[in-house]
C-alpha cells in the first residue's frame, strides 16, 4: 500500500497487506491489520497503526508522525532526523534506533529509569524528557495499554541494540492508569 501526495489510507478489520509506505504529506490509518513486511512514513506524513502486526520494520522518517498503539513489531524501528514517534503500547522485536533530531515519545503508567522507579515524581500528562545517555543506562516500564517496554539508553552508534542520539529527544508522559472493574460493579452487571 502507498499513499502519497496528500492522500488518505484507512485499512481495518482484519486485512492483510504486504507493506505500507506513506509519503509528501499522505496519512495511513490501519486498526487491526497485519503488515507482512515494513512500514514507512516519510516526508510530512502520517502513519497511525492501533492493534497492528508489523513483519519487519517501521521506520519514521523526516518531518513525519507515527503513532503506535497496541502494535506488536518483530523487527526493528528507526526514528530518523525530524521525525516523531509516539508509543502508548505493543513491542519492539529487535531495537529502536533514534537519530540525531529524531524524537520519541513514551506514554505509560509506570517508568524505571536505571535502578530508580521515577513514577510518582511525574505529573499525569505532563511531560519529562530524559537527557541522560549511556550503554548501562536502562528505561523500562508499562506502557499506556499495560505493555511491558524496555530500552537501553546508548548513544553509540552501532549495528545493533537499542540506540538514542544525545541529541535525539526522548520524553516521558504519564497517563493514569484503568482500574480493573471492581467486584460491587460486576456484580451489578
């Protein structure tokens, strides 16, 4: 599937597509789908995946916006140079790459930086970035549909792992969390 040029893409309900490239300013919307290969905004785009399955990879490219919710990627995601990445839930296979001016971010219930669980410090919806860099550097948490995350804060460049550029942005929102339904309330039902 490839959209471009100010064009919209809406694919739902179970659909199967081999890949989705959107570019120039275009928006792809896919819920409940499964990408066998990769997915790529580029160029102003939008690309919005809600309980999406990516094959391969997703990759966020200049001036574009990929939202990610409750979608589950085998392989790896790359943030490039002016793109934008948020995360409220689902996994990364393999590793999230964040370039120089690329930006990140996370939304969840919980948040771990290194040894040290920062939650309660942070104002619900309220943004934090985190500037601080390093191979040993890990964050980890719940994300906002209760999905475990975890990546190491590195800014090395390497072929492998997880890799944030000390002039990459990442930026933690916390979102309350969804009660369970309570006992009383079930019994009501």
């Amino acid at each position: 599937l490839s959209v471009s040029h100010g064009s919209v893409a809406k694919v739902v309900g179970g659909a199967t597509i081999g890949g989705v490239s959107a570019s120039y300013e275009s928006t792809v919307n896919l819920a409940d789908a499964h990408v066998e290969n990769s997915v790529s905004a580029s160029n102003g785009s939008n690309a919005n995946l809600t309980d999406v399955s990516v094959g391969l990879n997703v990759i966020d490219g200049k001036d574009s916006v990929t939202n990610l919710d409750n979608t589950y990627i085998t392989g790896s995601v790359i943030v490039a140079r002016g793109g934008t990445l948020n995360f409220h839930g689902g996994s990364i296979g393999d590793d999230l790459q964040v370039d120089a001016g690329g930006e990140i971010n996370l939304y969840g219930t919980q948040f771990i930086l290194g040894r040290e669980d920062i939650t309660e410090s942070l104002l619900i919806g309220s943004p934090f970035v985190i500037s601080d860099r390093g191979s040993s550097l890990r964050l980890r948490g719940l994300l906002a549909d209760g999905s475990e995350f975890q990546f190491e804060l590195d800014d090395r460049d390497s072929s492998f792992g997880d890799r944030f550029d000390r002039t990459a942005s990442l930026t933690i929102i916390r979102v309350a969390a969804i009660p369970e339904p309570s006992t009383l309330v079930l019994l009501a039902l």
